[in-house]
C-alpha cells in the first residue's frame, strides 16, 4: 500500500468523478475475466518494466530514496524509482528521463515520484518548476503532474511547464505544445491546449488569470538546447528513444556494424584492464535487489539493457533490435558461485582468502536469469532483444579471468566502489566455479536504499515498515526467519542441512500457499483499479470526444467564415482589378498625350537648333568674307607702303645721287651750295 504521504485527493476525486458519470460498469464475459485474472497476477509479481534515472545536474541537488528520512547527494546513474524524492538548491537544475519523456527541474524545487511503473508516471510538484518534454504515449499509459492546487493529466504529446508557487499558494501551467485535462479537489475540470497558460488558485481550479504562452525565460531556452541535443542525437538511429541513458553515448563512443551482432558501441576508454561492470558500485534497490550503479556518465543505458561482447580486443555493447518498450533490468550480469561439494569459492586478498563476490557481463545470445520475483512472460520480454542468429542459450562463457570482476564480499554488501577493489581471477578458481541465481551476500542497511528491513520490498513508510497486511507480515517473518537460517548454516552437517532443507521446502509450500492467496488478493485490487482506469479512460475519451466536436463545430465555422471572406476579397479583387485597368488605361493615354508633347517640343526644338546652326554658319561665312576684305585692304596697304617706300628710297637715292653730283661741280669751280635743312628735299635750295 502507498503511504500516506503518496495519496493523491485529485486522483481520488477524479475516480469518484469517472464512476459517478459512468453510473454502470459491464462485466466481462467469464474467460476474459481469467485472462484479467492471469494478467493482474503477473503484473503482482513482476517488478516495473522501466525507471527514471538522473542524466545531469549542476550545483546542489540531493536525494531523498523512498522509505528513508536521510536526504544525500544525488548521483549520476541512479535509477529513481516511485517514492523517491529530488530537491534542488538555488541556482541547481537537474534533468532525468522517463522512457523518452525528459522532467526537468528547475532551481529551489522539490518533486518526487507517487508512482512510476510501465504504464503509470506520476510526479508531485510541492514547489518550484518541471518542465516536461513528452514524445510519445503508449496505449494505456498516463502521466501526470500533480500539485497542491491542481492535476494536470497529460494525453498528448508535447512541451508543458508547471511553476509552483508555495509561498503564494498559485500553480500555473503553461503548454506550449500538447494538450491535457486539470483536474480539482472538487471535481472540476478545465482542457487546456495550445499555446495556453492558466494559473490557478486554491484546490477548485479558481483561475487567477489566462493568457497565451509567455514569452521563454533562461530556463525554457536551457530546455530547448537539451531538447535540440535529443533530437540531433545519432545513437537514436540505433537504439529506442524508450532506452534510458542513449543520450550519453554520442559523446563517449563510436557505432559500428557486425555481421554477426548487428550494431555495436563501442566506448572511447583508456583505463587498463576495463571491463563492463568493473568501475562503479553496488546498490541494493526493492523489488529488484542489487543493482549496478556505474561510474561513467554513458553507463547507465549498456548497464540495464542490451548485451556486452568483444570483437577482437575492444569491448563493444550490443543493443540488439530496436524493441518499442525495452525492459529494464538491474544489471545483466550473471554471478559466480562455489562449484558442487560444498566448496566455497573465495576470492585471494593480500595473499590470504576470503568470501568474495564475482560477476560477469552476459553475452548476446545468453540469457538474463532474475533472482527476483518474475512471471515467465516478463523473463520472456527481458531476454526478447538478446536473439543472436536464434539462439538463445543457458551456458555461460566466462571461463576467461579478463572478463570477471570479484571484490570481496563485504564491500560487495556496503555498496564500496570497485574499481579499486577488482580481483583477478586465477583459472583454476574459474574452473570450479558456477553460475548462480543471486551473490551470497545481504545488503548493508546503509546500502539498501528503499529496502532498510531488508525483505526484498519497498519500504513505503520514513521508519522503514511496511504497512502489509496480516499475511504480509507472516511471509515477511517466514523469510527473515530463513535468513536467520542461512546465516547457521556453515556450522551445519550435511545431515542437518538435509533437515534444514526439508523444513525450508515445507515453509516454501507454505509461503507458496500464502502468496498464493495473497496473489488472489491483489488481482482483486488491481482488477478494481482496472476498472477504475478504465472508467477514468472512459471520461477522458468522451471528453476528448467533445471536445473534437467542438474543434470540428469550430473549424466548420472557421471554413464559412473563410469562404465567405474569400468570396467577398473575390468580388472586391475583381473591383480593384477593374479600376487597375482603367487606372492603367487612363494611365496609357496621358503617357501617349506626354509622348507626343514631347515629340513636338523636340521636333521644334530640333528645327530652333538647325535655324540657329543655319545663322551660325551664315554670320561665320559673313565673318569670313569680311576678314578676307580686310586682309585683302591690308595687303593692297602693305603693297601701297612697300610702293611708297620704294618711291622714297629712290627719291632718297635720286637725292643723294644729286647732292653727289654738287659736290663734285663745287670742287671744280662752280658756284657753292646751300645745305639742306632738315624735311628739305633736293631742289628746294633753288627754288629758295
């Protein structure tokens, strides 16, 4: 039974809401009922197909596991299982993964899981913010967010936030894409879809306001990078989204393919002497037991699926084919035990022995053996991905030393890391070992997270009791009183063994019987909360129904209201395209009225222009023949000077000539002359 801090008065609302709408529920005719009946029995007894792990966190985040009261730091790799709670620090974020849905936290929230198994996710908010990123919903399968004003039930997939306002008392939910139903205290419901965001007051969906998504803060855009991370993620080519951790193995490793195996990873490692299962821890983890916790940030995924093989020297991990719904396991490894006779195996320490706890990776092809409670149809789902060309085999090969890991058994109990602490096995102690179900050791109560009391179940309650029924209990005190005998039973003969032996196989029919009836008993109570489911299916169908009525009243509406508004832009574009034309062609005749306006203007302009050429050239001939009188004038000039000069200079010869002739007659008797006076030309004296 879940505690009381795991009830949820919206879920339960919300059935007394499906079964008082529903009024009448059918019975199944009588061989469904047994199918139902062999169905619920082994959902009983098989554990949860899938879990939650924490991929990343920075700052302060702690953990609180299921039935404890002391919160520790979180860890890489740690499954996360119902009841366990995360809180983060002030300026922390966290993010894990469901299957293919990512949660993730943002700073000063505190969230836990009310339950979580393979048809079932449901997770409380008391403060703080989630966001959820949802890929895919199965058939069947339902999540849920819930919070002290409202729960919101997702049915699509999508991107919503929900902030959580402790302080205030107001929860708002914003859905970017998707769609879900809030669910009140009193009943009440509200869809919403989107781009919607509601915020809510008090536990009876009073909304406090509405609006449209709001504008992405710095923790929406850190989401969508890991979101955008995700979708780019090349190992998603190779294995299902639904494989937890595929995430991680893009940056550690390298794919290939084998002719044999199909696709391989292969991790980028350097450590010597590395083996799977070798560097990390053990924990002990209710209903499954002891469960591997690896050590390097990609080991979460090849840990709990898939199988692990060598291809020459290289350790490579084998997904197998890609499976909608893997299953998850705690660690597919097989463990070594003492060989027949009573000899105990021990592993050699300092040179000395002791008990020790050897385990090896299973190969493909060989088969996954639980030592938990398990129908055959889940062993069967488990090992469904392991078929190596059909074969699927119970012989073990682990007769090479490299490939076990043996620590000693108390630090195998105390959950001590075990890198530091691997021994080699030497051959002869390989060759008289066995493969067994489950180590010979008991989980350390500081090491058992969800199980303090130690019987193989989740403790539901801080002080680790169980709230059982009166058969619960009995069974509980049979099996630790079968503990209390294995612990004696190295100090036994063989004789006493045998005794011991047989008051076991009597105490098992007896146990068997009792399971038996309580197996009964459960499917009873998970019959009722199939119908319950159900119901509440039924509600949400016809809502959903109802409402794609309404969407499809709406987007009739919306098709008229879009066909009459094409029809009225028709006519009036037919309008516009009319005065277009008449624009155009009014548009046409004034160019045409311009071209011709300007043609004349240049013909006139060209007719001014050959005028004025015609003046020109007639005012330069006119220059011309004036400039050829003057030169003409200026020549008969210069000939009239030369002329005149040539007079004078003959006149001035004749002269001078003359004036020599005087001179001579005076020299020879005759009369003397005047002299000339100046501008006195010769025969002026006689005149004189």
């Amino acid at each position: 039974m879940s505690s009381p801090m795991n009830i949820n008065p919206f879920r339960l609302t919300r059935l007394a809401l499906m079964t008082a709408m529903l009024g009448v529920t059918a019975l199944a005719p009588a061989h469904a009922q047994v199918a139902t009946t062999t169905a619920t029995a082994n959902a009983e007894i098989d554990p949860p197909g899938r879990v939650a792990r924490i991929g990343y966190f920075d700052n302060s985040v702690s953990f609180l596991p299921a039935g404890s009261q002391e919160w520790e730091s979180a860890m890489l790799n740690r499954p996360i299982i119902a009841g366990d709670q995360l809180s983060t620090d002030a300026g922390a974020r966290a993010e894990m993964h469901v299957g293919s849905t990512a949660l993730r936290l943002g700073p000063q929230t505190h969230a836990s899981f009310s339950r979580l198994d393979d048809n079932e996710a449901f997770i409380t908010v008391q403060q703080g913010t989630l966001s959820l990123r949802v890929r895919q919903l199965f058939p069947g399968e339902h999540l849920e967010v819930n919070t002290p004003n409202v729960a919101l039930s997702i049915t699509q997939p999508g991107e919503y936030r929900v902030d959580v306002n402790a302080a205030g008392g107001t929860t708002r939910v914003t859905v970017p894409s998707g769609g879900g139903v809030l669910y009140g205290e009193g009943g009440q419901t509200v869809t919403i879809g989107s781009p919607q965001q509601l915020t809510f007051a008090g536990r009876a969906l009073a909304q406090v306001s509405a609006q449209n998504a709001a504008p992405r803060d710095a923790f929406d855009q850190w989401t969508m990078v890991r979101d955008r991370q995700e979708d780019q993620s090349i190992s998603a080519r190779y294995v299902s989204r639904e494989v937890v951790g595929y995430q991680q193995l893009d940056a550690y490793g390298d794919w290939s393919t084998d002719a044999t195996y199909g696709n391989i990873w292969y991790p980028r490692v350097t450590v010597a002497n590395w083996a799977p299962y070798r560097y990390g821890q053990w924990r002990y983890v209710a209903p499954w037991g002891w469960t591997w916790v690896d050590d390097a940030p990609w080991g979460f995924a090849p840990s709990h699926y898939g199988r692990w093989t060598q291809v020459g020297p290289r350790w490579g991990w084998v997904p197998g084919p890609i499976a909608p719904r893997p299953v998850y396991a705690p660690a597919l490894v097989a463990f070594i035990g003492g060989s027949s006779g009573g000899v105990n195996w021990n592993v050699s320490i300092g040179g000395g022995g002791g008990p020790g706890v050897g385990w090896f990776p299973l190969a493909p092809g060989e088969a996954y053996r639980p030592a938990y409670r398990a129908s055959p149809r889940y062993v069967t789902n488990i090992n469904r991905t392991i078929v190596v060309n059909n074969n699927v085999t119970n012989v073990y090969r682990f007769n090479r030393p490299e490939t076990v890991t043996a620590v000693p058994r108390d630090a195998f109990q105390r959950g001590r890391p075990t890198g530091g602490l691997y021994q080699r096995i030497a051959q002869a102690d390989l060759d008289r070992g066995r493969v067994v179900d489950r180590p010979d050791a008991r989980p350390d109560p500081r090491n058992a997270w969800n199980d303090r009391n130690g019987d193989g179940r989740p403790d539901n309650r801080p002080d680790g009791r169980n709230d059982d029924s009166v058969a619960e209990q009995i069974r509980r005190r049979q099996q630790e009183a079968l503990r209390g005998d294995n612990r004696e039973r190295d100090n036994m003969t063989w004789e006493q063994r045998q005794q011991l032996q047989n008051r076991r196989d009597q105490e098992r029919n007896a146990i068997a019987e009792q399971q038996q009836r309580t197996l009964q008993d459960g499917a009873r109570r998970q019959q009722q909360e199939q119908e319950e489911r159900v119901r509440r299916q039924q509600v949400e169908q016809q809502q959903r129904v109802t409402q794609q009525q309404r969407e499809q009243q709406e987007r009739v509406q919306r098709q008229q209201q879009e066909q009459q508004q094409r029809a009225q832009q028709q006519q009036m574009g037919m309008q516009e395209r009319i005065q277009r034309q008449q624009a155009e062609q009014a548009e046409q005749q004034r160019r045409a009225q311009q071209q011709r306006a300007q043609q004349q203007m240049q013909q006139q302009r060209e007719a001014q222009q050959r005028d004025n050429q015609q003046r020109e050239f007639q005012q330069r001939a006119q220059r011309q023949q004036m400039e050829q009188q003057e030169r003409a004038q200026q020549q008969q000039r210069q000939m009239q000077e030369q002329r005149q000069s040539q007079e004078r200079q003959r006149q001035q010869q004749a002269e001078n000539e003359a004036r020599g002739r005087g001179q001579f007659n005076g020299q020879q008797g005759g009369p003397p002359q005047k002299p000339m006076r100046p501008g006195m030309r010769p025969g002026d004296n006689d005149r004189s």
